[in-house]
C-alpha cells in the first residue's frame, strides 16, 4: 500500500559557430522578449474579477488551489493559490511567501511553473500561476508503482534542467519530492511550490531547518549550513524512489528518518531493478560530504547530465519541448481537473481580517 503523500516540517554548438547562428540567437531572444512584455502587459490590467472559480485542484496547510478561468475567454483557464493572510501571521510564515513571490516571480524556465501575477485582500493573499492539468508526478507513481530507467531519466532531466535554473541564480529549492512535481498537458514536468526556497547568493550558505524528512540531506540535519548542494542530494533521493517506488531512507517517525539518513547511502540495499548506472548516479549525488556531490563541482549539473546513466538523452530536445514524453495524460480541455483528486467545496468560515501591511508587495 502506498503511503500518503509527505508533509513537510516547517519548523525546522561551443563557442558561437558563425554569425548566422548568433543573428538566429538574437531574434530568438528579441521574439522572447517582446511575448514576455505582451504577457507582462495583459496580465498587469487583469483583476480578481475577471475570473471564475472552476473546481479545486488542491488544499495544503495554508493555501487552497483553484482552477480558475478567464470570464472574457473560457479557453483560457489558470491555478488561483489563496492563502489565508491571518494564518501566516499566526504561524509566522511572512518572509517565507514574500520570498516566495520574489523568487517565482524571477525565474523563467519551462521546467518550472509561471507566476504571472498576485492580488491581495483584507482575508487573502491570491498567486496567479499557469495551470498545469496532467496532474502530479506523485499520482501517477502512486498507481505504478515505480517507473522504468527511460521514464525515471525524463523525469529526473526535467528537475535538472529546472535546478539548473535556480542554481545559477544563487537559489536553493530545498522541497523536492514527487509531490512538488507537475505534469502539463504533454507530460513534460514542472517544479511547484516555492515554500521553501531561499535565495541565498552563490557560495553562501544557509541554516533554516526544512523540508520534507525522506529528502533531507544530512547537512541539514546536523545544522552545519547548507547550499545548492542540498538540492544535489534531494534529487538522487528522487531517482531512487521514482526507480523503487519509495525513498531510500524512511523511519516510523522523522527522527528516526533522520538518524537513517545520517548512516549513509553505502547502507541501503538497492534493488535489483535498479541498474549500476543508475545506482553510480545516485550514491555520487548522495556523497555525505557535500562538496563531493556530483552537481556541486564547478561544472554544476553540467556534471549530473554528463553522466553515464543520461549518455544518448536528447537534452536539446527536452529543452525545445520537441522530445516526446513518456507517458501524456489525457486532458480534454482547459477545464479537465480528472487527472486530480475531488475536493469539497471550501466550507470553512472565512478567516478575520489582517491588515497590518507585511504584504504590501503583493
């Protein structure tokens, strides 16, 4: 039987081959340029209003997820998060969401989802984001099991090429996990949920205790500061359970987790499914030193893809989105949620008002 999914704990061409090729370049980020101002300009004039609440995609601790469609254009449909302002004053998650914000809003990649816009209110905070229907990665293992060595690799190539994206920007993820990763219409896979990420700079270091137990890495543990690395170790974690079926370290309880985690990877048995590429892959992102992890050298997750187990992937493909992915759900149109699970309408009382001004920002 598998489990529930986690709760995090929240306490603690080398050189440019002719002109041709760089004219080719420079149009392609003119053309980049020019859809991301149209975007930024149509999404600056639209208001709470102008959407319709469809159903829920999701409910967490301190949001609930909407998927919402434009009232002027029912083709075009978005996810709503609304996050309950007095809430994250009572459990003083201020800088977390503003941080939140700042780093979602920064970062463009087609392996992470978008933030195009956030409201706010007297009772809520609301971040308007790009929907992705073909539901979470989480599910569909949940119903297989476990993925072969293709599947697993497109996966795990999407994450890194997201990470790629944050790393270069001084960012640390530091919640990945099945659960945090989304599939769009065509399968491809996206990084969500920014709870936890920190922009910390590059080479600098950070002390918050977080993340979800099975993934985080020993550093974490014994609070000697942590980095990207951190996201190095959390990603062999990943291809482990996606290839297994469940994490490599896992106790009754988090401490019990953690004193696993802290023996080693050299001490769990892997299984036979498992291949020797695969598992070479995994003990070398899963070093207990750090600065030994493959990811963490100079070379970044240059090294990660250079890896045997990726010899023969197609990253520029990936990155074209002209690769095909292992496995397309069925979305029958901008308002499908059937890749989702039903949830009750919001029945709660809505929440006091807070009006203090910490969110100013949004």
């Amino acid at each position: 039987m598998r489990r529930k999914p986690r709760t995090p704990l929240r306490s603690f061409k080398q050189l440019i081959g002719g002109l041709e090729e760089a004219n080719n370049k420079q149009s392609d980020d003119d053309e980049v340029k020019a859809k991301r101002l149209a975007e930024a300009d149509f999404f600056s004039s639209v208001m709470l209003d102008d959407f319709n609440v469809v159903c829920t995609l999701g409910v967490g601790g301190f949001s609930r997820v909407e998927l919402v469609q434009l009232k002027s254009d029912a083709g075009r449909s978005f996810a709503l998060k609304v996050l309950k302002k007095s809430h994250i004053v009572d459990t003083r998650q201020q800088e977390h969401i503003l941080s939140e914000r700042r780093i979602m809003m920064d970062v463009h990649s087609r392996f992470i989802i978008r933030l195009y816009r956030t409201f706010r209110d007297a009772k809520y905070l609301y971040m308007l984001l790009e929907v992705c229907l073909g539901g979470e990665l989480w599910t569909l293992l949940r119903d297989r099991g476990s993925f072969d060595d293709g599947t697993t690799r497109f996966y795990t190539a999407c994450v890194i090429e997201a990470l790629a994206e944050l790393h270069c920007k001084g960012i640390i993820y530091r919640d990945l996990k099945p659960e945090n990763i989304i599939l769009d219409h065509r399968g491809y896979a996206k990084l969500v949920d920014f709870g936890f990420a920190k922009k910390v700079g590059l080479g600098k270091k950070t002390w918050t205790f977080c993340g979800t137990p099975e993934y985080v890495a020993p550093e974490i543990i014994l609070n000697k500061g942590h980095d990207s690395s951190a996201d190095c170790w959390s990603l062999g974690i990943l291809v482990f359970e996606l290839l297994s079926g469940s994490p490599p370290f896992s106790g009754s309880d988090p401490m019990k987790t953690y004193n696993i985690i802290l023996r080693g990877i050299d001490m769990v048995e892997f299984p036979k499914k498992i291949t020797k590429s695969a598992a070479n892959l995994i003990k070398r992102l899963c070093r207990d030193n750090p600065s030994e992890r493959l990811g963490n050298q100079k070379n970044g997750v240059k090294d990660i893809q250079k890896h045997k187990w990726f010899e023969g992937f197609n990253w520029d493909g990936l990155r074209q989105g002209t690769m095909d992915s292992p496995f397309t759900p069925r979305v029958d149109g901008p308002l499908d949620n059937s890749n989702f699970d039903d949830f009750p309408v919001d029945a709660e009382e809505p929440p006091p008002d807070e009006e203090s001004g910490w969110d100013q920002e949004f």
